[in-house]
C-alpha cells in the first residue's frame, strides 16, 4: 500500500508582494524597468521614477497595466534632495505610504583615472551614492512612523540597494563607478546595521553583466558577447529579469531573515574566472 504523500501538487497563484507599494528608481528603462515588471507582476503598486526619460517610464507604467497591475511614473533627479522630498510626497499622494525602495538609479562617466574630471567624479557620486542615501532616508523614516503593518509583510520595509559586482572588483578605467558602488555596500550594511532594531530590513543586490543599454558595446556584437562570456563561469550574459526575481525575493517575506548582505546576481563573475585553470 502506497503512503499518501504530505507535499501537495497543487499550484497556488500566491503573489507575494500583494497590495505593497514599491518605489524603483531610475526604472524607465534597463535593470529598474526589469525590477518594475517583476514587483508589480507579483501584486506591488509600482512608482516608476525617471529622471529623464518620461517616454520610457510611460512605457513600463503602460506595459504594467496591460498585465493588470497598477503603477505610476513620477520624474526627480534623485541626487537633488528638494526632488527626492517631491518624488516621496507625490508616492505618498498616490499610494498612502511605501513598503519596498529599490535603491536603482545609477550611471557611469568613464575616463582613465589622471584624465578623470572632477565633474565626471562628482556626478557619478551623486547619482549612485548620495542618492541612495537621500531615498532610503526618506524611506527609513516612512517605515519607522508606520511600522509593521500586520498581513502586508513581517517587516516595516524592505530597502534593496543595488551595487554592482564591481563593490568588490576592481575596475580600472572605471575609479568613480567602483568607488560608488564600494560606498553603497558600506552604507547598506551600516544602515541594516542601525534600522534592524526597527523591522527594516536592508540589503543589496549585485549585478554582473546585465544585457542594458548602459553596456550596451559589451554584449551588442558576437565578438563582444564572447569577449564578455570569458568573464562569467555560467557562460550567459544576464537580463534584466534576473535581476526582477531577485529583487521579488528579497522584498517578499520569503527573505525576512535575510539582512544586510549583497546578493550577486552575476553568473559567477566574482569567481574570478581567470583561476579557474591556475591563473
């Protein structure tokens, strides 16, 4: 006689960030439009912010709706701390209150290093560090006020930043951009360091090669795309969408105990590929 089996087979449709509202920045296009999709296809209410591109914002607030879900785009430069106060006032509007920020605005200005201006230094700083700072600020304080709301998610918010494999790879070529996205793992872990006490949970996410078209010269031809796959063991260059599920987990509560730690989402580009045959 055959014992019954306790595992059931049955499917459940669960969408795990159901009526959870997800503020992703710099999502008119790339890896935030990617993260925006995933969110909202599992129940969140999207922001998608842009800085400029309201064309692609509109775009992925259209492709949202078309799949059922709800979502709005609201423009700020969010280095600029007056449009970071307008940017969560108009998300307050909207939606009442926020429970996930995924930290994604970022850019790169790429000069070798003694021809590296100060303006190039600056933006990029300003852009992938201090904004992150200036939006999970904001955020922090949002959580701490409301706190956990019973039902909705174990934890008063989740803020997800998103470094880069290049916090712990160094980058010639590339001093700003590296530089930031060390700054985003240090500022990640010390503020899960200091917001823990208050059911907030922080943590990052590193991308490797994500076909965007930040990068677009790296992957865009055949050539390209196999100088580029000698980097990464897994032997495919990611997509956006990796990186959306990724982010879909550490928001929900299937990561609660998950706290201040990057995730590399990378196809083994940290494995540093170089060794695998001694160096």
């Amino acid at each position: 006689m055959r014992r019954k089996s306790l595992i059931s087979t049955e499917v459940f449709d669960v969408k795990r960030l159901l009526d959870q509202v997800a503020l992703v920045t710099g999502a008119s296009s790339g890896i935030g439009s990617g993260v925006a999709l995933c969110l909202a296809q599992e129940g969140a209410k999207v922001i998608v912010n842009y800085a400029s591109s309201q064309k692609g914002a509109d775009a992925v607030v259209a492709e949202i709706k078309e799949q059922g879900g709800d979502a709005i785009s609201i423009q700020a430069d969010i280095s600029q701390e007056d449009q970071v106060l307008n940017l969560f006032a108009k998300t307050y509007e909207a939606y009442g209150t926020i429970d996930i920020l995924i930290n994604n605005a970022g850019l790169q200005k790429d000069q070798p290093f003694t021809e590296m201006t100060l303006e190039a230094w600056n933006k990029v700083i300003d852009v992938n560090l201090t904004g992150q700072f200036l939006c999970a600020r904001e955020a922090a304080k949002e959580f701490i006020k409301r706190g956990v709301v019973p039902g909705r998610s174990c934890s008063a918010g989740k803020i997800i930043c998103m470094s880069s494999v290049h916090e712990v790879i160094p980058w010639a070529g590339h001093c700003n951009y590296a530089a930031s996205k060390g700054g985003v793992m240090l500022l990640m872990k010390s503020m899960a360091q200091e917001l823990a006490p208050h059911k907030i949970r922080v943590n990052s996410i590193g991308p490797g090669a994500i076909k965007t078209p930040i990068n677009k010269e790296a992957w865009d031809t055949p050539a390209a795309e196999e100088s580029l796959l000698s980097l990464i063991p897994y032997n495919r260059v990611g997509e956006s969408n990796d990186i959306g599920k990724a982010a879909v987990w550490l928001a929900s509560d299937e990561s609660e105990y998950v706290h201040g730690v990057t995730l590399f989402v990378d196809g083994g580009m940290t494995l540093y590929p170089g060794f695998a045959t001694g160096g």
